[in-house]
C-alpha cells in the first residue's frame, strides 16, 4: 500500500501536477466571474478621487491663460478654494494658496467672496 502511495506522489511530481501554481489573475478582475446576464463593475481608479471643488469644473482652470481664454472680460481671479477667498491679480496670494483655482471673477462672486483690505503689491 505504501509503495503504491509513494509511486502516486513520484508520477505526480514528475508530470509537475503536484509543483503546479493557478493562473494569476489581473489585478483589480474579480477571482470569480460574475453570475451569467450580470456585468462586470468597472475597475476602481487609484489616486485622489475628484471633488467638486477641484480645478478643472466648469468655472474653475488650473492656469491662468486657460481663465483670461474663458473669462468674456479677460480679467481673472484666483479662488482659494479652502476659504472661498478670491485674490485679484498682482496681490500677494494671487495663485499661491496651496488648494485654488482661477476662475472669472463672476463666477467667483457666485461661489466666494473677495478679499477685504487687499492692495496689490510692487513689481
């Protein structure tokens, strides 16, 4: 009997049944294939989801040139979009608050409100 067992064990491993590894699946695929007639989610991006108040929506540009392209007026500000502070251009916080966007200064006046007692700076 054991030697019957101990020829099993050699056949297997010589045919590589017994080293043999599953197929890897891709990552982010489901290990079990949906039931029939359903279909399959699609896969989750990895990263920062967007927010609503991130640039690039409708009224909010990540560079300047892309709002003075939009803006009717050609005039632009910057929203800081933490506080709902919006800076105009050439004072000190004009595109450096770590979480903004440009945006036209109506649709800023919609969304914020602007900044008291700010005067421009020298060049």
């Amino acid at each position: 009997m054991r030697s019957a067992a101990v020829t099993a064990v050699v056949i297997l491993l010589s045919i590589g049944v017994a080293t043999a590894q599953p197929v890897p699946t891709q990552r982010g695929a489901p290990a079990i294939a949906p039931p029939p007639g359903t279909s399959n989610p699609a896969p989750a991006q990895r990263g920062v989801p967007p927010t609503a108040s991130a640039p690039g929506t409708s009224n909010q540009y990540k560079s300047e040139a892309d709002a003075k392209s939009h803006c009717p007026t050609g005039s632009v500000v910057w929203m800081n979009l933490g506080s709902h502070v919006y800076h105009t251009a050439g004072t000190k916080d004009y595109g450096h608050t770590k979480q903004g966007a440009y945006m036209c200064p109506s649709d800023a006046d919609k969304v914020g409100r602007a900044a008291m007692n700010e005067k421009p700076t020298k060049r």
